[in-house]
C-alpha cells in the first residue's frame, strides 16, 4: 500500500496553489477581533497578576460584538467560564461626581454645598447612566431640584474593585479578578499538572510513556490530587497515583504551597 511515486518528505512537496474562492474575508474580520480581544485579555491577566492556569469566571468585552463560536475560542483561550459582550462599559467602572465650580458657583452660589454632598453620595453606575439617557442629572435637595448638565460635573473614571481593565482602539475588556474558593481549587490542579508535565520533559519521558504519580506535601495539595486524581492522570497520560515512588522526584512550591513530586515510567 506504499506508494512509491511519493516525495521522500512532505518538505519535498509543491506548495498548493491558491483557491480565491475558498478564502472567506468575514471569517478573516472576526478571526482579526478575536485576536484583539485576546491580547487584550491577555494584557488584563498581566495587569492583574493573574497566572493563564489560573480559570477565572468572567470577562466583559465592549466595543465589538461576536457569535457564540468566536466567544467559546476567547474562552479557551484566555481560560475564563464566561465571555460576554456589553453595549457599555458602566457595569465595569466605578463614576464618581464633583460640582464644576466654574459654571455651578455662579448659578447656584450658597447652594453648592449641599450640591457637593449630594453627589458624593450617588451610585456612580446609576447616575452616569441617567446622566446619558436623560442629559442631565437631577438631584433631590431640599431646597428644591436641581438638573445638571454634563458641563456642569466633573467626572471621575476608576475600575470597579475586582476588575482589571484594559482598553485600546476602541474596545474595552474587563476581567472579573474574584476567585471563588472553586476556581482556586481548579487552578491548583492545573499547576499539579503543569509541574508533572515539566518533570515528564526533565526526566526524558517519551510523549507516549504511561506514568505514575506520587504527590507529598501541603495538606491541601495532597487532598486536592486525591480528589481529581482522573482528572491529572488523563492529562499527564498517568496510570496511578502512588503514596510511595521511585523515580524522579522535584520539590515545588504552588502558589504557596509546598510539594514533593515524583514520576516513573510504567
């Protein structure tokens, strides 16, 4: 069944010859968005000192708009649960509002006092949007209402606590940085497999070498590769988990947690 016309490699090949018609520019624009917000998710993840094995729960994207296909490869990518795309960024900053003496002191002179107090204690989230909506932003004083215009407030932008943001070119993500103790387990046993793939390459493994695994240490660490031991193993190509091993063996330190490692070859 050998066919002996064959090239002696597929380095050895012609190039196939372009077909126009097969290349898709709506495939290549969304592909192009993809990778956008993927850098910038990635950019996040560094701001935020944020390992990539580390799940977190959810990234908010402005700016652009993608089908479920091109959000499940972010996802991937950038190892969060949920990608979702918002119309604006408000739900992702804190507002805060201060009167803009200039054109308030003039307007309303004695008053501005109790202005100033009322708009230290607003919702940022809730007034901005009103702000935009309605164009003004009225206040309940007991002297009476009083509407303000944009230009009448200065308004000051922060990242809401438990989001890193990173905006460019028109597209704002957002990474919600809150680690529930759930995703903190989860990126424990990602950095178990991490480490046990890196002995795999020190020790000389084959790609295809069945292994077996002993894991000492921190008590958590030790509870948590009992607890996903199938998990590990079928990502390591592992057989077992041993209490006691001889073979390579590494000490690590996890996120703060110590570890002795070892790996044989079954």
């Amino acid at each position: 069944s050998v066919d002996k016309s064959a090239p002696e490699s597929v380095h050895l090949c012609d190039f196939p010859a372009v077909n126009e018609a097969w290349i898709l520019p709506e495939l290549e624009a969304d592909m192009e968005q993809v990778l956008e917000i993927v850098t910038l998710g990635r950019a996040a993840r560094n701001g935020a000192n944020i390992k990539n094995r580390q799940p977190l729960a959810v990234m908010y994207v402005t700016g652009r708009t993608l089908a479920d296909y091109f959000q499940q490869i972010i996802e991937e990518e950038l190892n969060v649960k949920r990608v979702e795309f918002l119309e604006s960024a408000d739900a992702m900053m804190d507002y805060t509002f201060k009167p803009q003496l200039k054109t308030l002191g003039p307007k309303y002179g004695k008053r501005l006092g109790a202005i100033r107090t009322a708009l230290s204690g607003l919702n940022g989230a809730a007034a901005k949007q009103e702000l935009d909506t309605a164009g003004v932003l009225t206040l309940h004083l007991p002297d009476g209402d009083v509407a303000l215009g944009a230009d009448d407030l200065l308004i000051e932008t922060a990242q809401k606590e438990g989001f890193f943001t990173v905006s460019d070119n028109g597209v704002t993500v957002a990474l919600d940085t809150r680690l529930s103790d759930e995703l903190i387990r989860e990126g424990y046993v990602r950095e178990l497999v991490s480490k046990i793939q890196t002995m795999r390459k020190e020790a000389d493994f084959n790609v295809t070498d069945h292994i077996a695994v002993s894991i000492h240490g921190s008590d958590k660490l030790v509870q948590l590769a009992a607890a996903h031991a199938d998990e590990i193993l079928g990502d390591v190509l592992g057989d077992r988990m041993a209490d006691t091993l001889d073979g390579y063996t590494k000490e690590w330190d996890i996120n703060g947690e110590q570890a002795v490692i070892t790996v044989a070859r079954v």
